[in-house]
C-alpha cells in the first residue's frame, strides 16, 4: 500500500475540533470555507500521493551527487516533480498575494504541508526552508529586497536556504567566524565556510537564495555582533531575471548523512561572495530566529509526518501478513494463519502510533491555527494569546512529535518483523528519515531548555499560567458531561501533574539553573502530554456531538475508544515524567567528566 | 576515541558483585580463576579493540558483496581478523574441551563476546552463529556428527548458520515448507527456500555448515512435523577434510538491510542437497531452540554491546565538543566555550546510559552464571534454580536489553548532534545495526508473549515466585544497613509493583488471553526493571564493602552515584508499566482491524 493522506481526518480537526468556521473574520479564511478547504486539500492529497510519494523511495536509493563542478543532480523524478510543485502553485499557498501568494490561512498550509512531508519528507525539505527564506525577508527586508526576492521564493521558483552552523558552531552561534567586508556600493563581500546547508545546491530551481549570518568586519564578538546577509547564486537583475554567476559561493561537498538522501546537504564555502545586509547591522540573529520559530512547527510537524506514513505501511502489513493464530482462536480458519493484526502485541504498537497520531494533528493544527490568530486576530488579546501559545508550544511541538516520530517509526519497523529492516520494505527510509528531525533546527534538548528556560518564565509565566487557566475551564464546563468522565477526569490529573511540575520549577529552578536543565525534558514531556490530554478530551467531545445527533459513521465511535487508549495507557507516563523532574540536578551532575 | 573494552567493569561485577571465586567447585572454573580471567579478557579486549573495532566502520561502508556465481565477498579486512580470530583460538573459549574447546566458564565466554560484539557487531555474529550450530548438534547430534563437526564448528574454521525462516513463514514455523525425502544411504535431499540467513555464505571459512528445518516427506503439517538437518556447504570427508561442493546448496542473493552491512545476510536455495537428519525425525524444533535460547542471551547482550560502544563515542564527543556555556557559570573560562558534557540534559542522556549499561552488565553476566550453573551446578536444586532464571530471564534480557540498546544508540546519536546524522561519525552504524537486534532471534514481542504465557505460568509459577522470593530475601538481609537505604527501598517498591502485575495476570490473563498479550511487554519491562534494581542494589553493596574497607578509587564511590541516578531517575518508570498493564486488553482490541 502506498500513502494515502488523512484529509477525512484534517478536515474533522479543523472543521469538528477547531470550528474553523468561526474565523471567517480572519483574512484569507473567507476566501476558504471549510468547503474550499476541503477541495485544496484534496488536490493536495493528489499531488502528494500521486507525484511526491511513487519518488520517495528511489529519492532515498540514488540520492544527491555532487560532482567537482561544484553542481548537485537530485535524484531521478525531482526536478519533473518540483516544477510540476511550482506550476500548481502549492508553494505559494499561505504567502502574501502583494507577493503572489495565495494569502490563504497558515493552518490549511499545515495540512497541506503534514502530507507533502509524509509523502516525501527529503523533497519537502526543498520548498520547506524556501518558505522560511521567505518569512525571514518579509520580517526584516527593504521594500527593494522583498519586491525582488519575496515573489520568487513565495512560488519556490527560486530556492531558499539557512546558512548558520560551522564546523565550530552549531547549537553555539556566537562561535560563528564567517565574516563580512562593507563595500563601497553598499554590498558587503561574505567569506567563511558553512555545513549542513539543506538544500545549498541542486538543480531544480532557476536560483538559490542562501541567508547567510556572518560578522561583518569589527563587529563585536558573541551573538550580539552577527547580521543575516541575502547571498544569490545568481546575482538577480533588478527585473527578477537571473544574472551572472555569484562567484564566490561554491557547494564544495555533500555530507553522507542516514537518511533524507533525496535531500542535497551541501558544504558551502562562500569566498569574498556579494550578500546584501538584511535588517540592521548586528541584529541577524532576531531575524534568522522568524526563520527558525517556524521551521520548528514545521519540524514537529515532519516528526509527526513521517510517522503517519510508516504508521500506514505497519497497518497495512498487519492487515495482510499471515502468522500465528489469534490468543482467542483462529480469526481467519480458513486461511494458513491470522493476520498479525490480531496479535494484542502488534496492536499495542499500532494503538499507541494511532492515538498520538490523530491527537498530535489537532495538536499541531491548533498551533497552526494560533499563527494565523497571532498574526491575524483583530483584537489585540486574542493575538498576544496566540502568541503566548506559540511561544510556549513551539518547542513542545518540535521536540515531542520528533521523539514519537522516532519511536512510532521504529514500532512500525518493529510490526514488519524481520521485512521491516530490509530496504526492500520502506520502514527503514522512515525511521532513518525521521531521526533529523530529533536534532535540527535545536536539538530536542535545546527545545526543552528554551520551554524552561525562556518560555516558561517569560512575562511572569503568562502563557503556562493561561495555559492551565483554558485547561480548567475546560474541566468545568465539561464536568458534568457522563460522556466525557474519562477524559475530563484525565485532564484533570495530568494538569495537577503539569502544575506541581511548574511549581517545582519555580521552587527549585531559580536556586540552581541546573535543576531545570536537568527537569526540562522530562517537563517538556510532561507540558505535551497535558496537552494532548486536552486536544483528546476537545476530539471526544466533537465525536459525542456527531453520534448525538445521529451520525452513525464509526469514525466518531472509534475517536472514541481511540482516546480512552490515550487516557489509559498513554497518560500514566505523565506520573514517571513528573518523577524524574523532582528528583533535580543533583544526580544528573555529581559524576566528574571523566568519569564518563 | 575508539572503543576500550570495559575489562575493569566486567572484573568488578564478576569479582565482587557476583563473587565468582565462589563457583571453583564447577568444572572450567577451576582452570580460571579470577586473576587467569583477567588476563584472558584483558588479551580479549585488546584482540576486539585492534583487530575487529578497526574494520568495523568500513564493513559497514562496503558491505558484503554477492556474485553471480553464487559466492559472497566480505569487507576488506574481514578475512585476516577471522583468521588471526581462530588461530587465536576465541571462538573455542567455552567449548567442551572434547572436541577442541577450552572449556572455560560461559560467564566468561559472555563477557568476550561483550568486547567482540561492541567493537564489531557485524563480524562477531560468524563466529555467534557458529557457537549456535555447534550448541545444537552437541545437544542433538549422534557421536559420529558430533566427532565430524564439533570440532571445527568450536574452532570456527567452519562456519555454522541457523535456517529458520522463508518467506510465508517467520515466527510462525508451522507454516514451513521446506521439504526433506529420506534416500536409501539414510540421508536426505533437502529442497525449499530459506531467507535472512546470517553468515550463509562468505569466504572467510573452509566450509560453512547450515542447520536445516525441514518437513520430512509424509510428516504432520505444523509444528509437530517439523525436522533438523546438517546441510554442510561442502561433504565432509570421514576425516574432517573439505570433499566436493554439496551441489544444491547456494546463496541467491543477499538483503539489502539498514544496518549491519559487514554480516551476510543471506537467501538460501537448497534444491535436492544432501543433509543429515540430527535427532529424532519431527522433533527438529526442540533442538533449534537449543540454539534460540542461547542466541536470545546472546542478542540482549548485541543490544547492550552496540549501546556500550555508542555510549563511549558519546562520552568523547561530549568532553570534546566546545559548545555553548553551563547554566551555572563558564566550566571552561579560557576557551571559546564550555565542553556540552557541562549541560544537564546531555548528562541526563549519558546517566541514563551508564546506569542502564552498568546494571544491565551485571544482570547478562549474572544469567551467563546462571548458564553455567545450570549445566554445570553439582546440586539439582542449585541446577533447577538457574533453569527456572534461565527460562524466566532469557525473554526479559532479550527484549529490555535491545530496546535500551536502540534507545541508547539513539541518545548517543543526539548527544552529538547534527554529526551524529552524518556517517563520518560512528552514531549512525551503531544504532543502524543495533535496530536488528530488536527483531530478530524472536521479535520482541514475541519474547514478552513468551513471558507471559510460557515461562510465568511454568511450574505454577515457580520461577518467579523464586525470583520474587529472593527480592525479598535480599532487602530482609540489608535493611538494616544504613547506606543500602534508597537502593532497598527502590527494590522494595518495584518489587511490589511487580508482584501486583503477576497478581493481575493470575486473575485476568487466564480469562481472556488477550490481557496477558495486551500487557505482555509492559510486564516484560517491569521485569527488567525490578531485575535490575536488584543488581544495582548489589552493586551498590559490593561497592559500599570496598569503600569501607579503604579503597579510595572513585570507581566505587561513581557506582553508588550512578546507582542511585537508576533508583531516582529510571525506575519510576515501573509505575507507568503497571498502570497500563492493569488496563488490560478492552482498548487495545477494541477497533476492528479496518479501522487502522
């Protein structure tokens, strides 16, 4: 079976959960009624299926070649694939129309982008970090540069990429050495080497627009003297046509990498390069970090992605593949065994995978839904609860969903048995796919360390604070509801398990830094598994609502017992979370280096 | 860093946490005492470390390479290192001294093949699978076949496979069809198609001797009609010389796997070759589990190997690596940054893995005790003992072992960041080739199911009643001691969280099988874990003798640390266990399997 995308199930979110109707105030959500939204993401679910997903699997077998002309050949079927991508215009789909986007809500471009990301998530990539170009340089560039710049990445005409991490510096970026010479045109002259630039070379867009941080010439030292520089290829024509070469930008390798082959990972050395300062000087760092907030969602959102899709292909296998006989007796007599989907095991794994899944997307899909409010909203107490919300959610998002991602892609692997670790099988490319998303854009622990770090303390806590607040009213409007006593007396727990965390972070964290440090995982957890608890208990109240009111269809009953599995046998890992973080820094510390 | 066997961490547990000294009135043991196995291991360690560590990270690159004529090439380097492995006579170590072998303690085979698997897990399955063989055919072989191939197979000059599998059927063997006509000179001609043959071909041995299950003509369908067959590569002489080429013996083709690339994973055609029935016709599936039983030990332990090696790539990288500052102020104040070993959350990820690692080693080397014990012991009880422990572990080491395995490879790799995704750095092979461990030798979830519906209800339970029994015995004898205090106490706890879980079982599982499946792995994991609170409690006592008794090597004082980080920060996770365990099955098989 190949990638069938779960429009029905996008739809029930957005439309059954979020009541998506009743942001029509909002612009760009008249233009799509739930009833275009419904068209978009079906064409959506076609292209991806159809074109992104038949080259998932060649993508990860022949990967990227670089060759000593410093070019990059993406594998068979990508470069058809990319501009059949830009000609359907799904790059373009939440960009601004003064910039030839389509304007529509960032929330529908999240479902569209979970499906372009499971059906490919090394393709996805390309537009991915292109729309993140994008964002930062409508944050912070001139009229000039967006006018130039901003039409051509919104439609991935032309590519985008991040330029941040050296071989010295990663998580670290006020190690960073690339260095910028002021002109006397105004330009500057770039010179420094960077590594893991996703998407730095290729052959599928007419132009490659890196932005590059770099220090420009006597700036001070650490994070406060670095600048985001706009650095082409190809030095654009004030017309948006493409010009001469940039001479001094050069993909200088690829890195061999486990998974996302289909994805070029380039060494770019950049050798007195023209850029073109975006934003104020020194002030690169605020203006990569537009860049970086959202490509966090998007990363939770690839976490998410490609378990979905693995999910499917063990779903699949356990429908079809014959073994063993059922605890309870033959279910299939006639046959030479059962179906392994029998098997209470095989289930745990599938159920497990199932309930994050379905309650991850109402997860991710409300965050989706919170940038468009927090942009959007007319009021100015809805947009800073928006942003209050993304704040505070954005790490979880990321480093949650990659964690589950990693751990239902390797269930699913696991349901395959001894097929799912050959490559014959695709669970492999899956769990090999997925496993970046556990390290890029911050590794899941510098997540955790912004969550208690920054998040949780800033404005005194306001957003938890609000957090807990929504989550109690939520209890009490719900309470007397017989229908959903499990899931309200669920909530309830793991707020108060949430809550005594926060206390104890307040408590403790201040007195010694590293007690949350050594906490901030286990809280990060602890913050995504209330919040999940919410998002399960908001699903059952839409199903009860839909089975009120006569609608017979089992998706509604099976939502149902699909969030009681969560309640019962997801939820109590909150207590252990909640556990470890008392315990403090004590232990996580006392060893000497090396005794390691 | 390249991987350092840990020698001194093996002879600490087998010295003073199990007090091997104890054990000279069993056969071998006598030949080795504890100084005689530090200089056999010390001699190991330095064979794994220069000879088989250094090939490890091309075998992964090269793989091993399948030709048309059926032959198999293995990585540069792999044929020295097999050689220079049987001329120095490792294989052989606990082998009978009747055929060849050393006859020296299992526990001490165990702790070799520790080093061997650590430093190249690929590799060491030949010989692994070898040892498999030469198990089998001791236990099930006439004295002729044991004469003929005992000694070869204990030396590894020839090489043994275990073919189990075809396509339509893996854990569920019922389903072979492999077929075996008996000919006139009482030999068989074997014909079907086996697949994930491991070692089934290569050129590193004189001859390669497969284990065949096979039906016999006219036998009864399923299990109970089943067969074991010698099916040497080449005939042997009477002599032990290498005759012609068994002609319908060939390799087809190998999988392309995800990991593991240096071991041949091979598919197997027998079109009328000529094998020898071992044992009695239909009973060939008792004797392959000879060799299941001894090689599930064996991967729990690959499991834990793969996690040790990765571990210490972590470890160096994280007291290499210059990245960021501590929370509490510069570690490193003249460089450029502080090593990230200063962050809580990377230490979190590195006590979890030495804690894990460190408990896990002494409760492997405990059941490769139990191994000799149970062969060996002068004393029936003493024998039945370590049988019960045996038949209760065996499944427990498996699954936890190799779960923790992939869960520790997987932090190395986050420890390392974004290197950790680029195959310059070891992370990826490692936790590529530790994913089989999951899966093969009995999924995982097979050895929970095993577990719980085999060898908790064995006997009436004795075994665990036993295990549970000497918990008690323990914490009775050590209450008393002030600096065993949290380490009792952690015991007690999980102790009891486990007796509730085998409590719960009794009542539900009998009356519906699917509760004991639906909770089969949280079980298995409660098992673990109260297993290991109860080595680290005897570590931890070990420790506490020395440190009273004047030994000032931080060794010990890092033990109780490090055990105390398990009690605080690991074992809280028995609790989530049995809370879902106590959920029983409703949930899980709920949905009908369309709905997935």
């Amino acid at each position: 079976m190949t990638y069938q995308a779960p429009v029905r199930d996008q739809l029930f979110v957005l439309r059954e959960v979020l009541g998506i109707e009743h942001y029509a105030n909002l612009p760009g959500f008249a233009d799509a009624p739930i009833d275009v939204m419904e068209q978009i993401l079906t064409e959506g679910a076609k292209f991806c299926e159809e074109v992104l997903a038949p080259i998932n699997h060649n993508g990860d077998k022949e990967g990227c070649i670089w060759s000593p002309d410093n070019t990059v050949t993406t594998p068979t079927g990508f470069k058809a694939a990319y501009k059949a991508m830009v000609e359907a215009g799904w790059p373009a789909l939440g960009a601004d129309p003064a910039f030839g986007g389509q304007g529509l809500p960032r929330v529908l471009n999240l479902a569209y982008s979970e499906m372009s990301s499971s059906a490919n998530m090394a393709f996805s990539m390309y537009p991915g970090l292109t729309h993140g170009a994008y964002s930062a340089i409508l944050a912070g560039g001139s009229d000039e540069q967006k006018q130039l710049y901003l039409p051509k990445l919104a439609s991935a005409q032309w590519g985008g990429t991040m330029n941040l991490t050296e071989p010295q510096c990663g998580t670290d970026l006020g190690l960073l050495r690339t260095k910028a010479v002021p002109q006397a045109d105004g330009t500057y002259r770039i010179s420094g080497q960077k590594i893991w630039i996703s998407g730095g070379e290729h052959d599928m867009a007419e132009n490659i627009v890196h932005l590059v941080l770099a220090r420009i010439e006597g700036a001070p030292a650490g994070v406060h003297g670095i600048s985001l520089f706009i650095v082409p290829k190809f030095l654009p024509g004030p017309d948006g046509s493409v010009g001469p070469r940039n001479e001094g930008v050069k993909c200088v390798g690829l890195e061999e990498k486990m998974g996302i082959h289909g994805n070029a990972t380039c060494v770019m050395s950049y050798e007195e390069a023209k850029g073109w300062l975006i934003g104020e000087a020194n002030s690169g760092l605020k203006l990569m970090f537009v860049m970086m907030n959202e490509a966090r969602l998007g990363v939770g959102l690839q976490g998410l992605s490609q378990a979905e899709a693995a999910y499917q292909a063990a779903c699949a296998f356990a429908r079809e593949r014959l073994q063993g006989r059922a605890l309870t007796g033959p279910k299939n007599p006639d046959g030479p065994a059962d179906p392994i989907i029998v098997h209470p095991d095989v289930r745990r794994m599938l159920m497990d995978s199932k309930a994050l899944l379905e309650g991850g997307r109402a997860f991710l899909l409300w965050a989706g839904l919170q940038g468009d409010l927090l942009h959007e909203a007319p009021d100015e107490a809805q947009r800073q609860k928006a942003s209050d919300y993304m704040g505070l959610m954005t790490p979880v998002l990321k480093a949650y969903f990659t964690d589950k991602g990693l751990k239902i892609c390797s269930d699913a692997m696991q349901v395959h048995g001894g097929s799912g670790f050959t490559e014959h099988f695709p669970a492999s490319q899956y769990l090999r796919d997925v496993r970046i998303s556990l390290i890029y854009e911050g590794a899941n622990g510098i997540q955790a360390l912004d969550l208690v770090g920054r998040k949780l303390p800033a404005k005194g806590g306001r957003a938890m604070m609000g957090f807990l607040a929504d989550l109690d009213a939520f209890a009490a409007e719900n309470e007397a509801d017989a229908g959903l006593t499990p899931f309200v007396d669920g909530l309830k727990t793991v707020k108060a398990q949430l809550q005594e965390g926060v206390m104890w972070l307040m408590q403790n964290g201040l007195a010694n830094p590293d007690n949350a440090g050594a906490g901030s995982t286990d809280f990060l957890h602890l913050t995504a598994l209330t919040g999940l608890a919410w998002f399960w208990a908001q699903i059952a109240k839409a199903a009860n609502a839909r089975i009120a009111a006569g609608d017979t269809d089992p998706f509604y009953a099976n939502k149902l017992v699909t969030g009681r599995y969560f309640v019962e046998r997801i939820l109590p890992e909150a207590g252990a979370h909640l556990a470890k973080l008392k315990t403090g820094a004590e232990l996580v510390m006392a060893l000497p280096a090396e005794a390691f």
